[in-house]
C-alpha cells in the first residue's frame, strides 16, 4: 500500500510539472529553462566552422520535426552566447547573435506547420519547451537592454522583442 500512494504522489509531482504553463515556471523573475552548452564563441577563429557545421547540417536534415529540434537547440545556444558576450562587455556582438538567435526560432513555427500538413505533428512536451525557450529568451533580452549603455541599439532591442512576441503567438497557434 505504501508504495502504490508514494507511486501515485509522484505521478502527481510529474504531472504538475508538465501541466505548467511557462508562466507558471517563472521563480523570482526568472525563467526555469536552462540553456544548451554555448560551444565556442564568436571570438574563437574557429567559430566560422562551428557556423558552417550548423548550416551543413540543417541542410541535410530532412525529416522537419528533427530539423525543428535542430533549430531550437541552435538557437538557444546562440542566445546563451549573446548572455556571454553581454557579460564580456561585448554587447554590440552580443545584441548581433541574438538577433541570429530569434531568427533561426522564427523559422520553427513555420516547419512545424508544414509538418502537420504532412502528417506528423509535434509532441505536446516539444511545443512546451519551444514556449519555456520563447519566454527564456525573452528574459534575455531584457537583461541585455538593461547592460547595454542608453541608446545604443535600443531599435534593434525593441525589434527583437516584438520578434519574440510574434514567434510567441505563432507557438500558441500550434
């Protein structure tokens, strides 16, 4: 008996976590996403060829829920190295990457609607964590616009964070 209620309890505990919406995984004004390992950076002289092995590899990609994967993984790590060059005080690269990064997450509401056309949809947990990294790198951001000196790229901030609100809405429409 003891451990049909401690088996029960956790089912709770897993399904609370799941059934959170990414609102609700904000803890003292910070989003519960970690992000992927960065990689080497823009400042390393080999980064053009981690650059080229993404592009190759997105290309060859085929099925569009993996390629979808892809991007979301390529994205968040470019959002965490736009959080580290920001630390650097490298904001204006910094400010540059991020922009890369919300890019490449615009494109995945756009396959993954493709995909559904073709009769594979995207599990339930996927669209979550695409939400959790949309909030996520909503966070970041608004953390770069505060380490960035007043005026210096404020249009370029304000575009970003209306691209996160646009690709916001296309995941609710998934």
């Amino acid at each position: 008996m003891k451990k049909v209620l401690v088996f029960l309890c956790g089912l709770c505990l897993v399904g609370s976590v799941y059934g959170a919406s990414p609102k609700d995984l904000i803890k003292d004004g910070t989003v519960v996403y970690d992000l992927p390992y960065a990689g080497i950076t823009p400042e390393n002289p080999l980064y053009f060829l981690k650059q080229l092995r993404d592009q190759v590899k997105e290309f060859l990609t085929r099925d569009l829920i993996q390629k979808s994967e892809f991007l979301l993984v390529s994205s968040d790590k470019r959002a965490h190295i736009a959080l580290i060059l920001a630390q650097k005080g490298k904001t204006r690269q910094s400010v540059e990457v991020l922009a890369d990064a919300e890019e490449k997450a615009m494109r995945i509401p756009a396959i993954l609607k493709e995909s559904k056309k073709q009769g594979t949809t995207p599990s339930e947990k996927f669209i979550y964590t695409l939400k959790l990294s949309n909030s996520k790198h909503r966070e970041i951001i608004q953390e770069l616009a505060k380490m960035l000196p007043q005026g210096q790229d404020e249009e370029v901030l304000s575009a970003l964070i209306d691209l996160n609100q646009r690709i916001a809405t296309e995941l609710e429409r998934l």
